[in-house]
C-alpha cells in the first residue's frame, strides 16, 4: 500500500514536470515569437507574409497541436515507466 502511494506520487511528479516543461515552451512560442520578437522575426517571410505576423496567427495553433501530440508521446512513457498504462 505505501509503496503504490509512493510510486502514484512519482508518477504525478513526473506529469507535473512533462506538464511544466510543455507549457513554458508554448508560453514561450505564444508569447515571446508571437509578441515579444515580432519585430525580429517580420524580417523574414513565408508565403509573402511577414514571419512574425504569421507565427502570431498560425505558428502558435500550430505549436500548440504539436505539443499535444509530443504529451501524448511522453506520457505513454511515463505510463509505462510506473505501470500506469
């Protein structure tokens, strides 16, 4: 009993720290591409429209999707790892 509270307290770390990890990458895709290095990355174009302007439209959607798909990925892992699955 106490080692399957432990074992579910390492496996909610570990979601935890996937969880962390995945959003400071979108934080950082949305807000930082998207808001703060707009500027920056206009210089560069992609289908004649400014880099920036698009990644603040689409880029971020589709930052978003892939890091569904990547927590999806890791947490089968995880699952795996503590028998979760």
């Amino acid at each position: 009993m106490v080692d399957n509270q432990a074992r579910d307290r390492r496996y909610w770390r570990a979601n935890l720290r996937i969880l962390g990890a995945l959003l400071l990458v979108w934080f950082f895709s949305a807000f930082g591409l998207g808001i703060l290095l707009v500027e920056p990355l206009n210089q560069f174009h992609i289908a004649g429209f400014p880099v920036g302007f698009w990644f603040a439209q689409q880029g971020a959607i589709y930052i978003f999707i892939l890091l569904i798909l990547v927590y999806a990925r890791w947490m089968d892992r995880v699952d795996e790892r503590y028998h979760a699955d």
